[in-house]
C-alpha cells in the first residue's frame, strides 16, 4: 500500500512538472513527445491495473471446490 501511495504522489509531482514544462515550451516541442508519453501511460496503466486485480481480486480457480465435499 505505502508503494502504491509512493507512485501516486510521484506520478503527480510529474504531472504538475510536465504541465509547468508545457507552459513554458520544453519537452513538449520534441516531434513525438506527446505520443510516446501518451502510450507510455496507458502502458503502465494496463499494467498497474492487471497487477492489482491479480493481487487483489481474482481468486483461485479452487476457490469454490474448497468447502465441498
């Protein structure tokens, strides 16, 4: 939990300095910036998300069979 709590805030002090940057021109500029930042974010979005709903939702496949007889 203190990891997931760790990147949200380092996630955001990225946002808040790409937004600052975007101000003031600086990566934004680069030809191909927008799109590999684009997909490199919805990267770790699938990716953050399938860890967490392997981790903490799906349950076993004999999650059922276990109280049967």
């Amino acid at each position: 939990m203190r990891a997931l709590i760790a990147g949200a805030a380092a996630a955001a002090t990225l946002v808040s300095r790409a937004s600052s940057a975007a101000d003031a021109g600086g990566w934004h500029d680069l030809p191909g910036f927008d799109l590999v930042l684009g997909l490199a974010a919805c990267a770790a979005i699938v990716f953050v998300s399938k860890w967490l709903g392997r981790r903490f939702l799906q349950r076993p496949e004999s999650y059922y069979d276990r109280d049967s007889p």
